[in-house]
C-alpha cells in the first residue's frame, strides 16, 4: 500500500477517476493538436468491419491492463 494513506476502497477509486482524468486529458491534447487527422482516423474506422474493431479494441485494453500490472508490480 502507498503513503497516502486511507482505505483501499477509497484508493481504488480515487485510482480509477484518475485514470479517467488522464484519458481526457490525452484525449483533449490528441484533438488540440491533430483535429483533421483525427477525422481522418473516424473515417478509416467507418469503413473497418466490427469484428476488426473488436478485436483491436481487446488488443488495446490487454496492452492497457499488461502496462498497468508491470507499473503496479
């Protein structure tokens, strides 16, 4: 457990909106800095078969969750 003290449930959460807050901060700095390309990408992604994006999101989340295991180790 770190130094900040509290209960573990309180952690977690405050954990959890964390994360969030640093997805929209990326996300506000990806669509700042690269508007059109961004569109382009929503474009490519229309015309990609559901199954295609499915399966890159779970690529995605299991990266996510493998970076946040070796972090947390």
């Amino acid at each position: 457990m770190s130094g900040r003290g509290g209960a573990p449930g309180r952690r977690i959460v405050t954990d959890l909106f964390t994360a969030l807050a640093l997805v929209l901060v990326i996300e506000g700095l990806f669509l700042a800095l690269f508007p059109r390309r961004l569109r382009q990408i929503v474009v490519m992604m229309e015309q990609m078969s559901p199954e295609a994006l499915r399966l890159g999101g779970l690529a995605a989340a299991t990266l996510g969750v493998l970076l946040v295991w070796l972090l947390r180790a």
